[in-house]
C-alpha cells in the first residue's frame, strides 16, 4: 500500500473514502474553507492547510514548492489530484513534478481541451463519425446566428462550453422560450454565451466509466441510471454489459492517448435505440464510490498507475444496485402499492450501507465542529 498525498480542491470525501478502503495511507492537503468535511474526515491521517491555490491556471507558482515539501515531509510516495481543476493542474506542472514524485497519471492539457470543451467534443465527433446529438454553437442572438437551429428538434438543451456538474444548463421547449430567457430590457445577455445548443431526446442514461494510460485501458465499466418517477422517485445505479457502450468509450480514450480518470456520459436513444455520446468528463466523477459495488475502485487503479505496472481490472457487472436512497423506496412501495419500488432494495449490498452510515456520522460531526469554532 502507498502514502498518498490527495489534493482535494472542494471536498473530495468519496476520493479519500476510496483511497482509504483500498488501505493506502492519506493525508489531505488545500484550502480549509473549502474543505470542511475532509479535514476532518477519520479516512485521513491528516489534513494540511495549503497556502497554494489549486486551481488551474495555478495563481501562485510556489504550488510545486509546496508539493514537494508535502512530499519530503510526510513521506509520500504518490500524489493524488482529485478535482477537474486539480488534474489540470498537474498536468500543467507534469515536468517538474515527475523529476521528484509519482503522480497518478493525467492527460495532456491539449487532449482535456479537445475532450473537456463541449463545442470542441461536438467537432471531434463530427471528424470521427461518432454519434453524437445535433447541436449548434450560439454565440449571439442574431438572425444569422439562430438560423442554424432551424435544423435542430426541440426540446433543446443550452448548455456553456466549458460548464460542469449541470453549471448552466437550460432546457427549451421552443426557439422563442431560448431567445426570452437570453434577453434582457438592454438586448441580448452576453454574458450567456457562448451557449452549445443541443437536441434533447428521451432514452436511457448510460456512462463509461474508465482509468487509462495513454490510451491503455486499466480498468473500466458500463453503468446505467434509471429513475423511478412516481412520488417519492429515487434513481438506481447498476452496472451492465453493452458492448456498443463499451467500444464507444475505449474508441474515444484509444484514439485521443487518454491517461487518467473518465466518465463518458452517453445516452440510448428511446425512438431508435443508437447510442449517442453527450460529453466526455476527463476528471473523477460524482458517483466514484458507487463503482464498488462492481469490486472496482477506480482511486486505487489511480494509486497502482502511479506506483509502477498495474493489470487491468474488470467490470462485473453483477446484480448489485445502489439505489439514491434507502428511505424513498420503502415509502414509494407504501404510497403507491408498488412491490416494485423496493427491487433495489434486495439488490443493495453492505458497501453503500456502510458508506451512508459512516458519511451521515461524519456530516454531523463536521457540523458540530463547525459550531464549536474548531478546525
């Protein structure tokens, strides 16, 4: 097992939980006001104040002085970034981080911009004849400009370039809803756009999740959301076979060199059932922890990449569901006379009890630190 530094840009508490639960030692380094439950997270051996800024472009050029003194300091062996931001930032700083310590591998600055950016995706697509939503680039409110979208169905979703986590995301039934919520009394809001304007269409949510270095696929998975809508809903989190999913996400991450964490989000169609890819998330993604239901654990595949050779891990795709919550299920079946509404309750395992246990214990806990004035 390793001694890792994780740099935990906002709160990265499913990363240090997964590092944890693969048995590596881990002290946590960034900002204190951005990281109120990870300093004080049991998972830790120890938080340290960084004095550095974490985001990308680094603000302060003393941020690799500051690694390397963590580094020699506290013994580590490898560096952890956690964030989209802090990834970007090693990256950034790859040269003169490699000469001193291991760190889990990244991707190059050029392929997150051709990956990450929305509109430049779209392009990729195009160029490489990868299904891919019909979108448009908006970049004003002009007749010349909304023409395009003539071409494209509603609903639509606006979404910025660059956003991420659903930052800004619009959706629009018609083209004049777009133009009214884009409009000011002093005209167009400029300050909207760009906007990449995309057909929505109904379907199954789907997403390849994947390490790689260099376009060498570590470890990698099919994981499937579906949503029970009737009141309470909840959402059910499980991991498949697709090979047509599978081959999209490996084409994408192959073809570009990848290295590092992904998750691809992707959708089947409802009225044809083609596959189409919506956006590529070269960062660790939200739902981490729940790939260890599926006996993977994409933060240790992370570690391993960076301490030397690592086999490839694969994707069960077993029976195990983790469902939002374990609460809502019930009620749903009660409320609505539904056995159905409690499926994902048999397939839930001790993983995500245990994770749901031990993260309401530690929100409390911060919380009552909080209030008593302790750091």
């Amino acid at each position: 097992m390793a001694r890792v530094l994780l740099l935990s840009d906002v709160n990265a508490k499913n990363i240090l939980y997964c590092a944890r639960a693969a048995g590596h030692e881990v002290v946590v380094a960034g900002a204190p006001d951005r990281n109120r439950v990870v300093r004080v997270h049991p998972s830790a051996e120890r938080f340290v104040p960084l004095r550095s800024d974490l985001s990308f472009p680094s603000a302060n050029d003393d941020v690799v002085g500051e690694i390397f003194d963590l580094v020699s300091d506290h013994k580590i062996d490898v560096v952890l970034p956690s964030s989209f931001e802090c990834i970007r930032l090693m990256s950034q700083h790859r040269a003169a981080l490699d000469q001193r310590v291991r760190v889990m591998p990244t991707p190059r600055l050029e392929t997150v911009e051709t990956l990450d950016d929305k509109a430049n995706f779209h392009q990729y697509c195009l160029a490489n004849g990868i299904a891919h939503p019909h979108s448009h680039l908006l970049t004003g409110l002009s007749q010349a400009e909304l023409e395009p979208l003539g071409s494209i169905q509603f609903p639509v979703i606006a979404k910025p370039p660059s956003g991420a986590g659903g930052e800004g995301l619009e959706i629009f039934d018609d083209l004049p809803s777009l133009v009214n919520h884009y409009t000011t009394p002093e005209g167009p809001d400029s300050e909207a756009f760009p906007l990449l304007v995309q057909e929505c269409f109904k379907g199954e949510d789907i997403d390849f999740n994947a390490f790689a270095r260099e376009g060498q696929i570590l470890a990698s998975s099919v994981m499937r959301t579906t949503f029970y809508e009737r009141t309470p809903g909840f959402n059910v989190t499980d991991f498949v076979r697709n090979e047509e999913v599978r081959e999209l996400g490996e084409r994408i991450l192959e073809g570009s060199g990848f290295s590092g964490p992904v998750n691809i989000d992707m959708r089947i169609r409802a009225d044809d059932g083609t596959v189409q890819l919506i956006e590529v998330n070269p960062r660790f993604w939200d739902r981490i922890v729940h790939s260890l239901i599926d006996e993977i654990n994409f933060v240790d595949v992370g570690i391993q990449a960076a301490a030397g050779p690592s086999k490839g891990v694969v994707s069960r795709a077993g029976p195990n569901q983790w469902p939002s919550s374990l609460v809502r299920p019930v009620l749903a079946a009660m409320r609505n006379l539904d056995p159905s509404a409690l499926s994902s309750l048999a397939r839930t395992t001790w993983i995500q009890v245990r994770y749901l246990t031990f993260t309401k214990f530690l929100l409390a806990y911060a919380k009552v630190r909080e209030r008593l004035g302790r750091d």
